[in-house]
C-alpha cells in the first residue's frame, strides 16, 4: 500500500492538472492521460532503486528488513508494468482510432 497509493495520488493529480478547465480535443485528451500514465511508471520506477540486498547501508539506515525491501521492489515493478501498459495503449488507441492510422 505504501507505493500503490501514493502513485495512484500522483496518478490522479497529474490528470486533474493536464485536463480539468480545458477544452481538448480527444487526441489531446488521449495523449494527456496517457502521458500521465507513463510519468507515474517513471515516478515508480525510483522504488526499484531500493536495494534488497541483506547487507545494503540504505536497509540498516531505514531499519527495514531485506524481506520488505523486496515486497517494495516486487509492487513497484507491478505498478510500473501496468503503467507501460496503459500509457502505450492510450496512444495506440489514439493512433488507430483517434488519428485512424494502420496499427500494422
């Protein structure tokens, strides 16, 4: 929970700036949502720096647990993974049915 709500927050936080009081078209309404998703991939991706080695200064300096550390890095991948994934299909989406572009 401790990385997920955080960058569902992010998440959130960034749409609401990239989209409230403007009047986009759906391209650009696309793109920013998409975008966001991928900044919140790219603002997870810094818990995969976390070291989950038993003897990491950083753990001792924390007081946490290498078993800790490795859930941390084992979520953060989770959430940077699903992150990837819809930023890119917001822009496939926006490429094939916004833009009506040939996928292949």
């Amino acid at each position: 929970w401790c990385i997920l709500v955080p960058s569902v927050c992010y998440l959130l936080g960034c749409i609401y700036r990239h989209v409230h009081g403007k009047e986009l078209s759906d391209d650009d309404f696309f793109m920013e949502v998409g975008n966001s998703f991928g900044m919140m991939a790219l603002v997870v991706m810094s818990y995969f720096l976390i070291p989950v080695s038993k003897q990491s200064p950083i753990l001792k300096l924390l007081n946490w647990s290498p078993a800790h550390a490795v859930q941390l890095h084992i979520w953060s991948g989770r959430i940077v993974f699903w992150g990837i994934v819809l930023h890119g299909g917001f822009h496939m989406y926006r490429w094939k049915f916004v833009a009506f572009e040939s996928v292949w």
